[in-house]
C-alpha cells in the first residue's frame, strides 16, 4: 500500500453517499443480549441478571439514527443545527469510511481475491487469505469512523462517563460501520439537549477508539494501513494509520505573535527559544527524526520560571510565532497546544484523559508541535501534597511518563515547554524532566528599561529620545555573551559557598575528574542534584557544542534547507558545529545548579514565612484573648 500523503477523490467517497443515507435511515444489526445490563431493580442502582446462559444467542435490532437524533426535540419538526450536522457528520463519515475500506483493499490483495471470489468461492489458501484482509478492511473502515466522528464533532462539554463500547463486527466493512453507527445511536439515545447529544457523540467516537486499538493485535492483515496517510481536504480530515487522531480539526492558530526584538531582556532565554524554533525545522518527516537528536542538543523539555510580568507569556508568543512563520514558509503543519487549569476535570481519571491528549495531539509524527503547560505549579501537583486533587495527581503522573518515561520516544518534531512563576512547588520529578532551565527574569538594566518603556510607549509622541542607543542592548548575540559570561561563576549564595570551597581546595578546573569532584560536591550541598541533573547538563553543554546560528537565510525557502533529505540537513549542521570547551562546562553547570539552588531557597522561604506568619497571628489572638478576658467578654 502507497504509505505518502493519499488522496481520496470526491467520486470514490460519493458513490458510497447512498448507502451511507441508508444506514443513518434504517437498518438492522445484530446484537450479543449479554452485553445488555438488564433490568433495573427498584429503588437500587443494580440491575437483574438472569441465571440463564444465551452467550449463543443473537438478537435483532432496527437502529434508525435519524429518527433518534430528531427525538432530542420532538416538539420541532425542523432539526438544529446541532442535529443536522451530527447526522450530516455520519453519512460523509460513512461515505469516506467506506472509501478508505477500498483504497485498502486496492492496496493489498483484496482487491483481487474479491474478484476471484466474484466467479467462483475461494478455497484453501486463498478463502484464508481472503477472509484475513476482509476482517483487516473491516477494522480499517471502523477506525476511519470512529476518527473522523472524534475529529469533526465539536463538543466542549464534560465527557460522560456511562458511554458504552460499540458491539463491534468485522465480517465485512459495512458490517462494521453499521456496529459503529448501532453504537452511535444507542450513546445519544435520550440526549438532554444538543450540548448533550454532541458531547455524548464525541465521547461515543473516543471508546469506540479505544476499543478498537484494544482489538487491533487481532488482525494480522492490517500491517500496510499502519503507515498510510490519507487526507480529505475538504473536510479537513487526516488520517495517519492507526495514530490516534488529533481531537478537533485543525484551525488556524489564533495567537498575538511576538518577534524577538519586541522581547526585552531574559537574553539567555530569548536565544535559545530561536535556536529551539529552528532545531524543530530540521525535522525530516520521511524518516521521522531530526538530525539534533542523533547530534545531541535537542531540546525536548524545558521549564521556563521568573516572577509575574517578567516575559513568560511573550517568551511562548515568540516562540510558537517563530515556528509558525517557518511552517508556513515550509507547508508543514503545525500543532501549537497550552494545557491550564481548564482541563482539570472532576471525573476520576479525566484529567489524565485530557493530558494524554494533549500530548499525544503535540507529539504527532505529522506535524511539528509546541506544547506549554503555563502555571505548572497548579496544574500538575507534588506528589506529596495531600491537599492536591486528584485530578491534579493525575497529570503529574501523565507528564513524567511522557517527558521521560520507559516509552518515550524523542523524534525532534516537537518540544514542551513549562513555566511557572513558583517553580519551587512542582514536584522534584517532573521538575527535573525539564532537560533546560530557562530564568525568565525580564529586563534589568537601565538599558533594557528604557528599550521596555520606548517599545510599549508607541509612537503618538513627539518626545526625544535622549542619549541612549535603542535596542542595542537586545541585540541577541552580544547580549548572550555577557549573560553567558556572568555564570562563569553561581549567582546564588548556596552555590557560591561550594564553588568557592571547591576553587580553594582544587583551584580552576582543567580535567573532566576536576568537573566530577566539583559536581559531586555540588550533590553533597543539594541532594536533588541526582544523575538526571547530571544527565541536563550534559545535554545543555552539547545544546552550547552546537551553538551555532543556523543561517536565517536557511529559512527564507523551504529548498535551501527545510526541504533537503535528512542526511543533506545533518551534513550541513555537522559543518558548524564545533567542540565544546571548559568554560561552556562551568557555565551550563553553575547555570543548571543556580536554578536548584534558587527553587531551593525560595522553598525554604516560603516555609519560613508561613511559621514566621502564624507565629504573629497566635501572640495576636494571645493579646487579644487577655484584652477580653480583662473585658469580662472572654466565653461570655
């Protein structure tokens, strides 16, 4: 089967339009009574359960979905529009469902055992065969419709969690997308209101899913769909395999994007955002990997902290406008996503659902993708705080296994970004799976002031702008040396005391043992400074080895770069690079360590003040209590 970008035409999916008007009319399924669970049982929320056994016994069903989507407001003849565009959805999901069942079977050798079959039965080999790629094109069909329902039925309801799972059969395709729209029809049977019947219809498409990718190992004649990429444009519909399907259609990314000269200060921040902007357009999406992961230096995870108003929000701004602007240079899609608080459900075991999503929807193979988590430390919890929803545990789980778990698969078509204003709350774990610190601490010099002011101020004045060179200060590359420069020694007063300590003891470091004894020191002063802290240096300083500007003009045409083969892309970046030296090494660990240190303290802060508070607030009620007492009031 041909595994590029396939088309569908109009006139394969309309020759299917009649019979999928029948399906959503009338028909008739097959159905396992077992599966039913039976009777109620007055005042209880159990239900009867007979002693008899009819496992062989299969029973009829009329299924008439649009007389069942009518029923959501019998006293109106005419439908809504919800109505009407749920039943809509189904036939031209049917329609395509069936069309793709054919593309499979064009692709493989069902196309002519069907016709071989046609003028005379099959037998031996070719009945087995046969029978195998049949299921096989069945199972296809069923998870083209269920895909293409879970991405074309807009819902932002709360998901029910009473949606049962479709009784799947597949003998013949049109068998299965009939137990797909059986399973519809019974999901949004007595739907309160069109919210309801929509939500419950996307809920359906999601467990019908899940219980297909539950099934899949079933079929050993589906393995030439896997890397199949279908598109119908004019549905905006993709289809890549069996990857689950992004949960809404594309749209157009609706963000005010910043450029890197609107951003003032946090210079170290800004220059790796760029970097990182143009590292994900290495990306080869025919081999699925980007040259900076086998390299080193990619970024996967980042966590960007500072206090409110320092540049966070303008720092995902440039960044995803960047990205954006390259896609669209290069036709590649992008897939911009932020995960907040909004997505903590109350259902057990949702909000782990939702985060899954997300970072299933940003790793796609298919597109380049940027994902924030923005104010981490109220999405995902401390695993140690009791206080925590379980909602929030929930998510905290999902991250770790996704940013480094046993499964992880690092690509290099995306990265994560997480940002907090209290990084110090997050849990130790996640924490560190951030593979790059990102101080987002704003502008602070006089420089960078004035360049804030004149930016924001506009230009509805006419007042001079006195002695100062505007922007000079923002310009990256000087601006990156100095700061790099500053952390040639730690910023923070932990750190300091053991560098110094270490300097006394050992002086400057010239060999990799010296740079083990000075982090082993930094390990006895902070113990969260584990192997994996070790691990992020170590990928920070092969980020610095290939720090090198990709030129811009790379990035002006999709074939001077972006549209080159993998091997012609990792060629050219091999080029520039260059080793790392003994100052990149102090810098990146002093720089990543500063950060511990930092969470550290503002950690102990926090806790110091709370005591420091209820300390005030007891002598006070103290004072009080005696000031009542001499009143006569106390326990009046």
């Amino acid at each position: 089967m041909d595994t590029g970008l396939t088309t569908i035409s109009e006139a394969a999916i309309e020759k299917h339009r009649a019979i999928a008007q029948s399906f959503i009319t009338r028909i008739v399924v097959l159905e396992d009574p077992a599966r039913e669970s039976g009777t109620a049982l007055a005042g209880t929320n159990r239900r009867f359960v007979s002693t008899v056994s009819v496992g062989s016994v299969r029973r009829t069903r009329e299924v008439e979905l649009t007389k069942t989507v009518a029923a959501i407001h019998p006293d109106d003849q005419l439908m809504t529009i919800a109505q009407h565009t749920l039943l809509y959805r189904a036939r031209r999901g049917l329609a395509i469902a069936l069309a793709i069942s054919d593309v499979f079977a064009e692709g493989s050798d069902l196309e002519s055992l069907q016709a071989k079959n046609a003028r005379a039965p099959l037998e031996g080999d070719e009945a087995a065969t046969f029978k195998k790629l049949l299921s096989a094109s069945a199972y296809v069909s069923a998870f083209s419709l269920a895909s293409y329902l879970f991405q074309l039925v807009d819902s932002d309801g709360e998901a029910p969690n009473d949606i049962p799972e479709p009784d799947f059969l597949f003998d013949t395709p049109q068998d299965a997308v009939k137990s797909i729209v059986a399973g519809l029809d019974k999901a949004i049977a007595g739907s309160k209101d069109d919210t309801d019947l929509t939500t419950r219809a996307r809920a359906f498409a999601r467990v019908a899913i899940d219980g297909l990718l539950a099934r899949k190992g079933r079929f050993d004649g589906i393995g030439p769909f896997e890397n199949a990429h279908i598109r119908i444009d004019v549905d905006d519909f993709t289809l890549d395999g069996f990857d689950v399907a992004p949960g809404k259609r594309s749209k157009p990314l609706v963000m005010t994007f910043k450029k890197p000269e609107e951003v003032v200060g946090n210079h170290i921040a800004k220059y790796q955002s760029v970097k990182l902007a143009k590292m994900l357009m290495a990306y080869d999406f025919e081999r699925e990997l980007n040259p900076f992961v086998e390299l080193g230096g990619f970024l996967f995870t980042f966590i960007g902290d500072g206090a409110p108003g320092t540049g966070k929000t303008t720092l995902i701004q440039m960044i995803a406008g960047l990205v954006n602007g390259y896609c669209q240079v290069a036709s590649y899609p992008f897939a911009y996503e932020n995960f907040g608080v909004d997505q903590i459900s109350s259902y057990q075991g949702k909000s782990g659902q939702n985060c899954r999503q997300f970072i299933n929807n940003v790793l796609n193979p298919r597109v380049i993708g940027f994902g924030t988590i923005d104010d981490i430390d109220q999405v995902a919890a401390r695993r140690s705080d009791d206080r925590a929803s379980a909602g929030q545990q929930e998510i905290t789980g999902v991250l770790m296994d996704a940013f480094a778990g046993a499964g992880t698969v690092v690509r290099g078509n995306c990265s994560f970004g997480m940002f907090s204003n209290y990084p110090e709350n997050v849990d130790d774990a996640l924490r560190q799976r951030a593979g790059a610190r990102w101080l987002v601490d704003g502008p602070q010099t006089r420089d960078d002031y004035i360049d804030i002011f004149v930016l924001l101020a506009g230009k509805n004045h006419e007042i001079p702008l006195g002695k100062h060179e505007l922007y000079a200060a923002q310009e990256i590359q000087r601006a990156v040396e100095e700061a790099y420069e500053e952390h040639e020694k730690p910023q923070e007063d932990g750190l300091m005391k053991v560098y110094e300590r270490y300097m006394k003891e050992n002086g400057a470091p010239k060999t990799l043992a010296d740079i083990g004894t000075y982090l082993h020191m930094i390990k006895d002063a902070e113990p969260r400074f584990t192997g994996r802290a070790i691990k992020n240096v170590t990928d920070a300083i092969k980020m610095r080895a290939m720090d090198i500007e990709l030129p811009d003009e790379w990035f002006e045409k999709p074939e001077a770069f972006m549209h080159k083969s993998y091997d012609d892309k990792k060629a050219m970046i091999e080029e520039l690079r260059g080793p790392f030296s003994m100052d990149m090494v102090l810098q990146e660990i002093n720089r990543y360590a500063d950060s511990e240190f930092r969470y550290s303290d503002k950690s102990d802060d926090a806790a110091v003040e709370k005591l420091l508070r209820d300390a005030r607030l007891r002598e006070r009620a103290a004072r009080e209590m005696e000031e009542m007492k001499k009143k006569g009031i106390w326990n009046a």
